[in-house]
C-alpha cells in the first residue's frame, strides 16, 4: 500500500481497548475490530471509541521513540502527541527531553 502522508503509529504499538491491550497490527487485520481507549481533553476522561479507520503501509517518513513512565511509542517523527508541559499537541520531532507527555 502506498504511503498516504498520514502520521503513524508503529504496527507493534500496543493500545488499551475494551478486551485488553491489542498491538495496533492486531487490530488492524480484525474484522470487527474492538473499542480503543482515547483521552477527552476537553472532559478530562479516559473514553472508548469506535475505531473508523485503518491503513497499513511503510512510511518513507522517520520514526522516532518516545520512552515515558511505563513504556514507549514509535511514531513517525510529525505525528501529534499531546504535551502536559506545554498543553498543546506538538509533532513528535519537537519534544525535548524530560517533557510530560500524556500516553494512555
């Protein structure tokens, strides 16, 4: 599949769904395919939502690895992430080290 310009996530990225954490690739190949964990901002919860779109490709864009309290993300480097530090999303490449970032 061709590259589509979107931001990713890494296919072995695990993501907490309403049947326990999946691999982001797990999920992707399921026919139906189970509720994932997202964080309302606006609300300050931890909410399920319906997955409504996948793609699987290799990025030609650079990966980079985030380490945080209790794991790590490989995304490609323009991917937003949401900074506690600077309450606003920022593309991945932009973080510096020791920032709060918020990964559920």
């Amino acid at each position: 599949m061709e590259y589509n310009g979107a931001p990713c996530f890494h296919p072995d990225t695990y993501v907490m769904t309403e049947i326990g954490n999946k691999k982001i690739k797990d999920i992707v190949r399921m026919k139906n395919p189970p509720k994932i964990f997202s964080f309302n901002l606006k609300e300050n919860t931890l909410q399920l939502k319906q997955v409504l779109d996948t793609s699987e490709h290799k990025s030609e864009k650079n990966t980079i690895e985030i380490e945080y309290d209790g794991g790590s993300l490989i995304v490609t480097e323009d991917h937003k992430i949401w900074s506690v530090t600077r309450n606003l999303y920022i593309e991945a490449s932009e973080l510096q080290e020791g920032e709060e970032v918020l990964a559920n």
